[in-house]
C-alpha cells in the first residue's frame, strides 16, 4: 500500500537526476550557492589574497570580504566587476551580485 499520492515513476533514474530534481524544487540549492560563493573564494582569488582574508560572508546577494590590506583591497574594488563574474562563473550560477571590500 503506498502511502502518498505522488505518481510513481516507471524509469530508473540515477542518484545524480534525482538529487538534481530536489534542488531545483527547494531552497536547498540557494544555500548551497551561497555557500560556494564563500568556499570557492579561494579557488576563484588564489592562496595569496585568500591568506589576507580575515573574514568573508555572504548575505541577501552580497560577498562580504574583510581584507587586513589595504593596498589589496583598493585593487580588488577595481576589479570587483571581473571578480563578481569569475565567482558567478566557478559557483554555476548568478548568485553573487555584489562584493563588498572592507
């Protein structure tokens, strides 16, 4: 006796289309987004400005990074456009839409 009143597929389906299908129906993938978009900051800025980030967070669309240079800093608000793309880029998705350089 099935105890809900979902259909029942008649295809297998791997783990990868099934887990793929729960993302995309909850908010689950937007946390693992903006998870990455803090995780994946040292892979998209490289070990040497990731070891000058003190602190980095992420809320409503917002990288926040706090750097303990300031000289590092100013050249990141330069190039915060390109930064924001190349985050997008390595996370999957448009998730960053601002950084803001403290």
């Amino acid at each position: 006796m099935r105890r809900n009143n979902l259909p029942r597929k008649n295809s297998t389906q791997s783990i990868k289309e099934v887990l793929g299908e729960i993302m995309s129906e909850s908010k689950i993938s937007k946390g693992m987004m903006e998870h990455r978009a803090v995780a994946y900051w040292e892979k998209v800025m490289g070990k040497p400005v990731a070891r000058l980030t003190t602190n980095i967070y992420f809320k409503y669309g917002t990288l926040y990074v706090s750097l303990n240079s300031s000289v590092v800093r100013g050249e990141l608000v330069m190039m915060k456009d390109k930064i924001i793309t190349n985050m997008n880029e390595a996370i999957g998705s448009n998730t960053v839409r601002n950084i803001v350089f403290k």
